[in-house]
C-alpha cells in the first residue's frame, strides 16, 4: 500500500514566508512598541492590509518593522505624516511586486508538480520553492532598492528641479497604447491576453532602458515613460514603433509625445504634459509617432522629419494642431 500523499496548508506556507508564526495581536504590537494603537493601525492600513480587529496577526518581524520606523519620528528625522506616505508607497509596489513574483513562480510550481520532485501538492512545491528562492530574491531586492535609490536621487540634479518644489521638473513624456487592445482582449483566452501584455510590456521597457528613459507606470495595452531629453524620448517613441509595429504576435501601437513640467511623486507623474502625450495617443495613425509643438521644435531638423497635422479637439486641451515625427 502506497503511502498517503504529503499534506501542506496555506498556514505552513505563510509562515515560511513571513519566518514565523504570527502570535501578536495589534494591541501587544503596538504596547510593545510603544506606539498609540490608531497609528499603528494606521500604518498597516497604508501598508495595503485590512484592519484584522482582536485577532494574532502579526509576528516579532512586524513589531520590528514598526518600532524601527518610529525611531525614525522619535527621532526627528520625519514627521508621522511622511511616515504614512512613505509606507503607502512602499505597500503599493509592494504589493504589485509580489503579485508579479506569484504569477511568474506559478509556471515554476506547475512544473515542478508534474516531475519527479512532485509533493502532491501545489501549496508543497510553492513551500519548497518560497525556500529555495526566498533569501536570493530578497537579497536582489535589496540591491534592487539601492540601485535605483541612488538613480533617484541623481536624477533629482540632472532634471534641474526647482529649488522651491524638488517633486516638479520639466521633461518629455511619454504614451504608448497599442490599438484595439479591448476588442482583441475579447475575442482572445486569458493565457493569450496575459502572454501579449508581458510581450509588449517587456519589450517597451528594454527600449525604454536602453536609451536612459524611464518607465512610470503599466496599464495593460500602454505604457508611460519620460525622458530628460526629448530627443532621447523621440528615439524612445520611434523604437517603440519599429520593435512593436513588426512584431506579429502584438497588435499595432502609436505613440504620444508632449514635453513641459510634470510632479513627480510616488513614483508617478502628474501635469498636462501627462494628458496631452495620453490624448495624442487617440488621434494618432497606427504605428505613428505624433508629438506637440514643444516636443517637436527641440528636436534636431538634421535627425527628424516633423509634419504638422490638421487642427483637432483634444478633450481637456480644446483644437490642437499636433505634429506628425519620423525619422530621416
């Protein structure tokens, strides 16, 4: 008689995760550390996660964490209120970053259920597998941080930011949206839909790497970027157009450019140039590049081809006479 399969429960796995059995309440947490309740709570809400009321939710990791951060305060280096907006950005990505990780280690799990090494259990190979790739990866996530910490803090200088707001710089952003993405989203599985989002997603953030541009944010069918340099960002634009437009597997795509003085906070980017770049989008030919007039008069007249367009209405903007870019 064979022996009965391995039996593992979310509780195991969650606990090789977090390193430990959560035993506190949000009451010791808080006594512990000497901090009122609501604050705590507080932060945890910013963090992304539900109050969890009576119940031991948290481990000796969370009460860490919270009286680390409030030695900051006690300290002076920031006030609560930075405190709540740094952990609300950091509970964010956070929270997108683990659910990418999950859906990119799920292929792993399937595969690794269907071998040899099988435990009979999805929940038992994710166990073995938080085990194996857990410290690497926190390890890389660290590394990661300082990375782009210190890429941050430089671009703070390089932009120029006004002396009297550091969040506000001028630069070029950004719009790609590939065409018809809802239509073909409907008629195509969620395998497919979820195969030709991380083709185009991808491919975009090479091109945007490779010629030091940024990416802010991902919507599915689009992508923001911005560049310090317009001519960098047209390049950014025209590659776009070239890696996507000829790529079989990926609808069409067009472009919107528009340059002018953006916030920047919480890793995104607000201000008119924002929306215009997005509005170009939707009065743009496909696989195009269009731009407006700002963009296009800092461009070189030796590298680019620029041909304004008929007047149009963009919604928030009124007629704007956009500016059709190619290369020479």
């Amino acid at each position: 008689m064979s022996a009965p399969e391995p039996r593992y429960s979310r509780q195991e796995l969650e606990e090789a995760i977090l390193g430990r059995r959560p035993e506190l309440t949000n009451e010791d947490v808080a006594r512990a550390a000497g901090v009122p309740v609501e604050q705590a709570r507080r932060l945890w809400r910013a963090l992304g996660f539900p109050d969890v009321g009576d119940a031991p939710a948290f481990t000796s990791g969370d009460l860490h964490a919270l009286t680390t951060l409030f030695a900051a305060v006690e300290q002076g280096a920031i006030d609560f209120e930075t405190a709540v907006r740094l952990t609300r950005a950091v509970g964010q990505t956070m929270a997108r970053l683990a659910d990418w990780q999950v859906a990119t280690l799920a292929a792993r799990v399937e595969q690794l259920e269907a071998g040899e090494e099988a435990t009979g259990s999805r929940i038992g190979s994710a166990l073995r597998l938080a085990e194996q790739v857990g410290l690497p990866f926190e390890e890389l996530l660290v590394y990661s941080w300082r990375r782009h910490l210190a890429a941050a803090v430089a671009r703070i200088e390089v932009l120029g930011a006004n002396d009297a707001d550091l969040h506000t710089t001028r630069v070029t952003v950004g719009f790609a949206d590939l065409v018809s993405f809802t239509a073909l989203s409907n008629q195509l599985g969620e395998d497919r839909i979820g195969d030709l989002v991380e083709i185009f997603e991808s491919r975009c953030a090479d091109v945007v790497a490779a010629r030091h541009g940024r990416v802010i944010k991902t919507l599915g069918d689009s992508v923001l970027f911005v560049s310090e340099d317009p001519v960098r960002a047209m390049e950014i634009a025209l590659s776009i157009v070239e890696v996507i437009g000829h790529d079989s597997r990926l609808p069409d795509v067009r472009v919107g450019l528009a340059t002018g003085s953006v916030v920047m906070q919480l890793g995104d980017v607000f201000g008119p140039p924002v929306n215009m770049a997005a509005r170009l989008t939707s009065v743009a030919r496909r696989n195009r590049v269009i731009a407006d007039h700002a963009t296009a008069e800092l461009l070189p007249p030796g590298e680019f081809g620029t041909r304004p367009l008929p007047p149009r209405p963009l919604r928030g903007f009124g007629v704007v006479e956009p500016v059709a870019v190619r290369r020479h």
